[in-house]
C-alpha cells in the first residue's frame, strides 16, 4: 500500500509557463526594471564609491579604508557580472533539469 502511494505521488508532472497569467507582461517588465535599477546601478555606485574611499584613504595612509574601497569596487564588478549572468543560469539550470 505504501509503494503504491509512493510511486503515484512520484509521478507529479509540472509545465511552468507564463502563458496566459494574468498580469505577466507587468511581472516581467518589474523584473526588467529590478535588475536595471537595483543590481545595475547599484554595482555602479558600489564601484565609483569603492574607487573613491580607495582613492581618499590610499592618499591619507589609511590602509584599512583602502582596503575597504577596494573590497567595495571588486563587489560592485562581481554584483554586475552576476546581475547579468543570472538570466542565463537560471533557464540553463531549467533545461537541464528537464524543463
């Protein structure tokens, strides 16, 4: 009886699909506009504000604050690459996943 239920419940099938959602146009533009605002401009203030507490500290001996500064612009570069990358990952990880 147990096996029975554990090989009906095993055989769950789903199709994700956007295709006739109510409001799906709407999602996917506020998810164009998240990775615009949120991820993009934000590596880039994290870059320029990074570049410039390294540039402001290196001159004034503070080696803790550049090291800071540096930390800051390598995250922002990182948080790009990332930001633009993530598309891609997450539709080949659904593929291979048998999507």
């Amino acid at each position: 009886m147990a096996h029975a239920l554990a090989l009906m419940v095993a055989q769950v099938n789903a199709d994700p699909t956007a295709s006739g959602m109510p409001g799906a146009q709407l999602i996917q533009q506020l998810l164009n506009w998240l990775s615009q605002v949120a991820a993009l401009w934000g590596s880039l203030a994290s870059i320029l504000g990074g570049a410039a507490l390294y540039g402001v500290a290196q001159n004034s001996g503070y080696s803790q604050g550049a090291y800071r500064g540096k930390q800051l612009a390598v995250g922002g570069v990182a948080g790009a690459c990332l930001a633009g990358i993530a598309p891609t990952a997450i539709n080949l990880l659904f593929r291979a996943a048998g999507g």
